[in-house]
C-alpha cells in the first residue's frame, strides 16, 4: 500500500476505558518519530466518565484541522458511542476494530461500507498479566501507522507511571495484531526542527505569561479549566499568583484589581462565564485598567453543549459591553497561534489600557498537537507608566488617547477609579462635555491602533475569497490548498483582530475580489453579520456555516467553493 502524507484514526469506548491515555501516547509516539499531528476529542454532557473517543491525524506536514474521513476506528467496547457518530465519518477504505466480546459494529457505523476486523482488546489485555484492552488498542494503533516500535515504547516510558510493563506488554499483543490487517504506513517523516506538543489552552497560558502576565483569578469552567490548571504552577515559577475565586464576578473584579496595582492580569472562561464578566469589562473600560479574558467558547445558549465546540460567542465579545465600550478582541487562528495570539492580546490591553478578549474555542483550546516551536517573545507594548507629581491627570486628553496610569501610592498621583464618568482627574462628572471628551478619548486609543502584519492571515490570490476567523481557518487552509492543486486562485483571509474593525485593511486584502464566501461555525451567521456592519464586501457573498458541534471538514468547503465558482 502506497505510503500516506496523513492518516486519521479515532480511538473510541466508555468511561474508564482510557482511550483519551491511548491517545495522548500515539500522538507523542508520533511526534517523537518526527511527526506532526493533531488530537481533538469528544464526549458527553457528563463531568466525569462517559463515553468518549480521541480523534486523531498523525501527518507529514503541520495542521490544525481532522480529515474528511476516519481511516480507523478502533472501538474498546460500543458502550453510547454511536452518540459520536456524525464526528467519526467513516468510508468504504476506512477500517472498524473492535471486540467481538462487546457486540458487533453498530449499523451506523458499518453501512457506508467500511470493513470490520474483530480484535479480543479483553482477551489479549488479560495474557498480559495486568495490561489493559487500550494498551492493546495502542500497540495496534501505532503498528497500522508504521511507528516506529522505539518511539512508541519510548512515549509510554514518559506517560505511564505504575503498570508500565504489563502496558508495554499488552501493546506487544495489539502491535502483533496489525500484520493481519490492512496497513496504513505513513510516508517518512518531515526533517526534524525544533517542535511543541502542546494544546491551545497551554499555549494561551505561555502566551499569557511571554506577554507579561503575573496575576491570574480564576474559576473553573468546561472547556477553559485546563489553561487555568496549567497556569497555577507555571505564575509560581515566575513570581506570579493565581486565585480560585468564587465564582465569575470575583475572577474579573479580582483581575481589575490586580491590573489597577500595576500587575498584568487576566481571566479565563467560557460563554457563561463571559456573560457574568460584562459589567465588570465596562468598568475596566470606563475606568481604563488593562485585563485580557480568554474566552474558550462552547456551544449555547445558557449550558448548552459544555463539552462541545461553537463561534458562537462572537456577538457577545464584539457588542456585549453597555454603553459605548471600545475594547480589543482578538481571536487566535490555529492551535500554536493560541500562544502569539493571547501574547499579542495582553500587549494590546496594557498599551492602549483597555480590557482584551481573546476568542479560542473548545477545538482550539483541547485539541493536542505537534506543532512547529512558536516565534521569540514579542515584547514591545507596555503599560505607559506615570511618574507623579503635582497636576497629575489620570484621564488627560491625550492625541493618542492614552494616559500615563500611576500605581497606587505614588505619589501625588491619587485618583478616583470607578464606573462613573469622570474629568480629566477623574472626579465624577455629569457633565456632557466631560462625558464627550472622555467617550472621545477611549475611541481614538483604539482608532490610532496600527495592528501591522498580525491584524488577519492573508494567503494566496484570486478572484474568490473565503474569510473565516478561529478554528474555522485549519480545514479553510487544506481546503484552498486543494482548490489550488486543482487549478483554482482562491485567497483565504483569516482575521486575528476582530475589535476594532480594520476596514482599511479588509478592503485591501479583498482588492480585485468578486466572490467572497463567509466560513463560520454557528447557527445565526453572527460573523457574516458582523463583515457587513463593519465592512464593505466587494461582489457576491455568500454564507457556509453550522453550528456546533461538528467541525468543518476540508472537502465539504472545498465543494462548497467549487459548486458557487468553479474553484
């Protein structure tokens, strides 16, 4: 069988039977052979166990988007897992193992043809004098995919801390299965650079702290929880804090707080939390103390899907905030960028001293990778620190709209800093003029924002353009890629910055367009809502979107460009 640039397979079962464990080794075996790949999981509504299933594409070339179809389906036990079907496509080359002592292959699973080979996951697992059926699953996993035995032998000696040789037993077993079946050997891989395995909440937790974050409140939330795990230990190594509040409006207030000290501050939340974080955001506003929000969106509306992924938080994060309210938005485009973007974002927030949003999502924020070692520290936007002194003006009418923020206790820079309009020295003001001045002083800080380069992902050329946002932007990438192969210019224009609106920017990007198609994942089309509000589309637009939880696959887009303009 011809070698392959990427295979997908998904490792399925019920709770507790460890295949997300399994899956985590295959992907590091993968990435210690010199692999790139991505894992993206799902499961159920429940906080704990549950049916579940590791998705997983090992591939020659980075990635941040699954496949059209699972080539294997290695299934411990058929326990709801059907509950995951619409996720784990299937076709007729594709591959179904599973254990003849749980039942047969459900029909939805075996009806578009793909064939079945009965592996006894249990049986083999129990030769291995205390090995486990996913161990086995593993080893054969990795053998299908032409791993090398060394790296994966290697990766179970890093992840597994007790029953490490009844695992590397029963991954014997399980690898000596493959030879009977059909193989799906991976080319070789890529020459070997410098590279990350990590998800996108670690990778906003590194972005946060490159971007100078010391102090983080937080309370846990499905899917944000693991940025803030990640965080606790890493603030401590650099001199910095975190908190477990009690619930959402302590985690912003407590960040107002911190940042109001001179700290660089942040909170990390999903969709519910968001909603609670808005009056305190207007506060950070009015009063113009620098905090970034990561929001992890999942889908809604109230609890929604916790466990599943939506872009849906969109409308709130550009317009949620009372009042007239200019903040940033940012939202990272791929997995890896979760590091630059959130980085950017804290940098954002302290110079122009506003609160920052930074739009990951469920996909991005718990999907595993192997990816490309991110760029050096940014480094540049800092908070403009006052001195002091007699006539100090906290809120001064400045060109740029920003204003030297004194700490408190230094000197002679005392100040009100509340929800309440105020003048230049921050008394509290009823006045119009005070009020105009001010809303003026706050708009021009984000009107006078030079984003560079780092405002959106322009790539290619041509008379059709797809623009997208966040996790949509993976599979829009392959797709193009391959309306390209196939003789098509087609332009992807991905955008980083959301708030404030870069229409100058947009219209260049889009110069000689006459056919845009609007990439999104949700129901009501709030990005495509959001392009015309705030931007002029050249030609015919167009909307391709869904919502959650089923992601976007790469030849539904691609079909999607090809049907509406022959690309």
């Amino acid at each position: 069988m011809d070698a392959n640039a990427s295979v997908s397979v998904a490792l399925a079962g019920s709770g507790g039977a460890g295949v997300m464990t399994a899956g985590n080794m295959l992907l590091e075996a993968a990435a210690l052979a010199g692999y790139y790949g991505l894992m993206t999981r799902t499961s159920g509504p429940q906080i704990r166990g549950g049916e579940a299933a590791a998705m997983l594409r090992i591939a020659t070339f980075p990635g941040d988007g699954q496949d059209d179809r699972v080539q294997v389906l290695a299934a411990i036990d058929w326990q709801n897992v059907t509950r995951f079907a619409a996720e784990l496509p299937l076709g007729p080359a594709s591959l179904i193992v599973g254990d003849p002592a749980q039942g047969e292959p459900p029909e939805i699973f075996v009806r578009e043809g793909a064939r079945y080979a009965p592996v006894a996951f249990k049986a083999l697992a129990a030769q291995a004098s205390g090995g486990w059926p996913n161990m086995v699953a593993l080893g054969l996993l990795a053998a299908l995919l032409g791993l090398p035995a060394a790296a994966l032998e290697a990766a179970m000696r890093k992840s597994m801390k007790k029953g490490l040789e009844a695992g590397l037993a029963a991954a014997r077993l399980g690898w000596e299965q493959a030879a009977a079946l059909p193989q799906f050997a991976l080319a070789a891989p890529p020459a070997k650079v410098p590279r990350w395995l990590i998800t996108g909440n670690e990778a906003a937790g590194h972005g946060a702290l490159r971007g100078g974050v010391r102090f983080v409140a937080a309370y846990p939330i499905t899917p944000a929880t693991e940025l803030l795990e990640w965080l606790a230990p890493a603030l401590g190594q650099v001199g910095g804090t975190l908190v477990q509040a009690e619930d959402e409006l302590a985690s912003i207030n407590m960040a107002l707080g911190a940042s109001y000290g001179g700290v660089a501050s942040l909170t990390a939340t999903s969709g519910p939390g968001l909603s609670l974080m808005i009056e305190s955001l207007g506060l950070g506003v009015a009063a113009e103390i620098p905090v970034v929000v990561v929001d992890v969106m999942r889908t809604g509306p109230s609890t929604g899907i916790a466990t599943k992924s939506e872009q849906a938080d969109l409308g709130t994060a550009l317009y949620g905030l009372h009042g007239d309210a200019p903040h940033v938005v940012v939202a990272p485009n791929s997995l890896a960028d979760c590091l630059t973007a959130t980085e950017w974002a804290v940098g954002l927030a302290e110079s122009l001293q506003v609160p920052a949003i930074v739009l990951s999502d469920q996909y991005l924020g718990q999907a595993r990778a192997v990816v490309d070692a991110p760029p050096a520290a940014q480094g540049s936007l800092t908070r403009q620190k006052a001195q002091g002194g007699e006539g100090y003006r906290r809120y001064a009418l400045t060109p740029s709209g920003v204003s030297p923020m004194a700490a408190p206790g230094t000197a002679g820079a005392v100040y009100t800093a509340d929800g309440l309009e105020h003048n230049e020295r921050g008394t509290p003001s009823s006045q119009a003029s005070d009020h105009l001045a001010q809303m003026d002083k706050r708009a021009r800080k984000l009107a006078q924002l030079d984003p560079g380069e780092a405002w959106a992902s322009v790539e290619g050329d041509g008379e059709t353009a797809l623009v997208t946002f966040g996790s949509c932007t993976g599979p829009a990438r392959e797709a193009l890629a391959r309306a390209r192969a196939a003789g098509a210019a087609v332009r992807l224009v991905s955008l980083r910055l959301l708030a404030p609106a870069q229409p100058a920017l947009l219209a260049r990007a889009l110069a000689g367009v006459k056919r845009v198609l609007v990439l999104e994942q949700n129901h009501s089309g709030q990005f495509l809502r959001y392009l015309r509000a705030e931007y002029e589309l050249p030609g015919e637009v167009k909307s391709l979107r869904r919502p959650g939880p089923l992601p976007f696959r790469p030849a539904e887009i691609h079909e999607a460009l090809a049907h509406w303009s022959g690309a």
